[in-house]
C-alpha cells in the first residue's frame, strides 16, 4: 500500500497541518512510525522510511 505524492501521483495527498506546520509528513519535526503487531509481536504491516523528498512511504503487510 502506497502513500503520498510520489506513489499516487496526486498533489498533496501526504500533507497535513497542526497548530505550527503545514506541509508533507517529512516537515514536521516529531513523526512516529507505528509497526502494527498482534498480542504475540508478530509484525502484521511495517511502514518503509518516507522518501527522500519527505512526501511518500509505503506499508508492507504480512502474508496470510
């Protein structure tokens, strides 16, 4: 699954704002990735880092 301008080809599909930024996720100062595991820390989808313009990432999800 892809995010962001890189992968969808669409203007401002990755930006947000808070109550000091506007822009893509690479602009803001403090993002968490978040690893989604289940009770057992099996690793169920896995983010990839953003691109190198800040705009993009992708999730891996696990194979059933």
């Amino acid at each position: 699954m892809f995010f962001g301008d890189d992968s969808t080809g669409v203007a401002h599909t990755n930006f947000a704002i808070d109550s000091t930024t506007t822009g893509p996720i690479g602009k803001f100062s403090s993002i968490e990735e978040i690893t989604m595991a289940t009770s057992g820390n099996v690793k169920e989808a896995v983010p990839s880092a953003l691109s190198s313009d800040g705009t993009s990432f992708s999730v891996t999800w696990a194979s059933q």
